[in-house]
C-alpha cells in the first residue's frame, strides 16, 4: 500500500534579500541569499537548508535502522558536504553531495551498525529527490 503526506512551506518576501519562511509544522524563521549571491551571513539561505536537510534525512534513517537491529549509537554526527555547480548558462544545481556519518557505537555493534548506515543511503527519501551524485563516507567509532 503506498504512503503519500504532505508537507507545506511558505517563502514571504521581507524587503531586500530578506525572507521568512514557515512550515506546515508550525516554524518560522528568516532566511537570505548567501553572501556569494548578494545574501546575508549568519542565517539560513535554500543551499545550506537542502544540504541540511539531506545531513538531518540520514541522521534520523540511520537511528531508525540502527532501531531496527536493536543497537542505540552512543553518538551520531552526520556531515553533509554539497557542491553547488553551474549545469548551463544561467542554471545551477548541487552537483555532488558527500554524506559522512560519524557513528560512536560499541565494538561488538559494529556489523549491524555498518548494515544499518549502509541501508540508510536508498532509503532517505531527501537523497531518492536528488539529481547528483551521493556518495557516503562513513567514520565508526569505538567506546573506550
């Protein structure tokens, strides 16, 4: 049976390079262009927030896999490293994007901890939306 939900945002032009964006989920908050595109520094821009989006899509599939084997990371970090590319005259797209997930997890977890980071690359619904290349890099820690 297939799944289908919705989710809704709404960009509000503030004046300037300035906007306020809000969620069906009840958050609000201000964004800008990137400095490099005419924007403001220290805020939320559309690249950093679909690069985070892919970081936060695989931190939560990762502890739903690493659930699903019965093991609890003692820590998790996901870095996501997107690179923004010109695809033709006037179009850009993220090209690439490098996903390295951080796992601190006890030694005798280790398999189930790799199958689980391993599964959790197709079944990221933010990576499946993507056009670009994805590659994961994942880093497994041991507790001392």
């Amino acid at each position: 049976m297939a799944i289908e939900r919705t989710y809704s945002a709404k960009a509000a032009w503030e004046g300037e390079r300035w906007g306020k964006i809000s969620t069906g989920n009840n958050c609000e908050f201000r964004f800008s262009a990137p400095p490099e595109f005419n924007g403001n520094d220290g805020v939320l821009n559309p690249e950093d927030a679909l690069i985070a989006s892919e970081s936060m899509c695989m931190m939560l599939t990762i502890l739903t896999e690493c659930s699903r084997r019965g093991i609890e990371p003692l820590e998790l970090d996901v870095d996501a490293i997107g690179t923004l590319g010109r695809i033709e005259k006037g179009k850009f797209a993220i090209t690439k994007l490098i996903i390295k997930p951080r796992i601190k997890i006890k030694e005798e977890d280790l398999e189930l901890a790799k199958e689980a980071v391993e599964i959790s690359h197709p079944r990221c619904f933010i990576t499946n939306t993507l056009n670009c290349e994805v590659l994961v890099e994942p880093e497994y820690i041991f507790n001392d």
